[in-house]
C-alpha cells in the first residue's frame, strides 16, 4: 500500500514538473547586454498573435530572492505558469518579461540587508542597483523594438520583488500603468511627496515570518495619506507565500490589465 501511494506520488510530482517544464518552453530565454558589458538574463513570453497596427500591454515581473542565479529559468518558478494558462494567455495577449537578478544581488539594494527586523532595512537615498538599472534599459529597449502600449505598461514582484516594485514606481513614477507589490516593503521617507498616478495594489501575509507585515501596512498608510491610487490586501495566517493566494484570487490578472495610464 505504501508502495503504491508512493508510485502515485511520485507520478503526480513528474506530470506536474513536466507541465511546467512544458510551460516554461514558451518563454524565450535571452540575455540583454548592456554597452558596458553588463549581462541581465532574462525570458520573455509574447502574445500569441502578434497583429499588425495593434499595441499591447507588457509585464514585468520581478522575481524573490530565492529564485536569483544564472540558470535563466528559476525566476519563473512563482507566476510564470500563470501567463502560460491557456485561458489567461488568450484572454490577456501581452509581453511579459521575467528578469533574473545574479545570486550576489539584490532588486532593490546594492547588497541584501542583514534582516528585516530592524526599523528601516531599507535604503532612503540610494543609486539604483545595477540589476534595476540594466532591467530598466531592457526595457526600454523592448518598448522601443515590439508594438508595446505605453499606457498599459504593468509591474509585478514578490519578496525581494516585491521590493523592487516599489523600488521602479519611485524612481520611474510616470512610466507604469499598475504596480502590483507583494510582501514587499520601502523606506517610507521615499514615499513622501508621492505624485505618480500610477495605480498600486499591495497584498501580504499577516503572519509573514520573513519580511514583517508592517512594511506593506506602513507603505499603504503613507501612499493613502499622499493622496495615491492604492489598495491593500491583508491575508489572515498567512505567512511568507502570500503571493500564491494573491495570484488565486479571481481578478488578479483583471485587475492588472485594465489598468490605463492617465
């Protein structure tokens, strides 16, 4: 019997890793080069029908730390399956980038901080880290080569991602139509003065161990007294993965792309 569950087991676990293998073949697997030399790994999914005249919306999801490296392929372990859903992928044609940041890296920092416990881990006056910054001329250059829609340019991430959201919407604050932070956090003093119309929707675990629940908290607080388009979800008991019940609610993508920058 024990046998038999294990045979079970284990051909669940093989089907589902040959879907998503499956899955992740649809994405292009490229490397953006920067005139310095710079190398930024990174897949990219395109609409399934390209049409002539026609612009699209563009995706830029922002991966955790535990999915840096140098495989070009783990970046997509949280969200990738999500844009290669049949259903979603016809419903919502669109660019979708997946950038993946070098093992000794960081989204939103030049380093990683030592924790999350201390008041503010986050940088307040920092240069862009080199990983955004050579993500920010990836995509420029894919806004000025495909039939982008400028007005439906979308950012996503978890985690470190979720920080590095935050990061891309203060230092490019007209460039997105919708940012969507997951367990992330900011240093609030950069939220001061905030002006950007972009529309933000921030989602987190109440019992996150990892990164504290009071960064979103605080994040929303300062965005909503600042006048911003923001949303905050909470969800109850759930810790660090709270990103898997923000992509399962039903109008997380919707949501997203019926964002319109004005």
């Amino acid at each position: 019997m024990k046998y038999k569950n294990f045979k079970i087991s284990f051909l669940i676990l093989f089907t589902v890793a040959m879907t998503a293998t499956a899955q992740y073949k649809e994405y292009d697997s490229l490397a953006y080069v920067s005139r310095r030399g710079d190398t930024l790994l990174y897949r990219q999914l395109n609409p399934l029908q390209v049409e002539d005249g026609k612009k699209y919306p563009l995706v830029l999801f922002l991966h955790g730390a535990g999915e840096r490296g140098a495989d070009n392929r783990t970046q997509l372990t949280h969200g990738g399956m999500m844009f290669t859903n049949p259903v979603n992928r016809e419903k919502y044609p669109a660019f979708v980038l997946f950038p993946q940041c070098p093992s000794d890296s960081y989204w939103p920092a030049h380093k990683r901080p030592d924790g999350f416990q201390q008041e503010n881990p986050f940088p307040a006056n920092d240069e862009i880290s080199r990983p955004l910054a050579l993500t920010k001329e990836l995509l420029d250059r894919i806004i000025d080569t495909y039939p982008v829609d400028k007005n439906r340019i979308y950012i996503t991430g978890l985690s470190m991602g979720g920080m590095g959201t935050f990061d891309m919407v203060c230092r490019f604050p007209e460039l997105f139509a919708a940012a969507i932070p997951i367990c992330g956090g900011i240093h609030t003093d950069r939220l001061n003065d905030f002006s950007s119309k972009t529309a933000i929707r921030i989602f987190h675990g109440d019992a996150d161990s990892v990164v504290p629940v009071r960064f979103s908290r605080e994040a929303f607080m300062k965005l909503k007294a600042e006048g911003a388009n923001v949303e905050y979800i909470e969800f109850p008991g759930v810790n660090h993965g709270s990103w898997d019940p923000a992509f399962n609610k039903p109008d997380f993508m919707s949501w997203m792309f019926q964002q319109i920058k004005k």
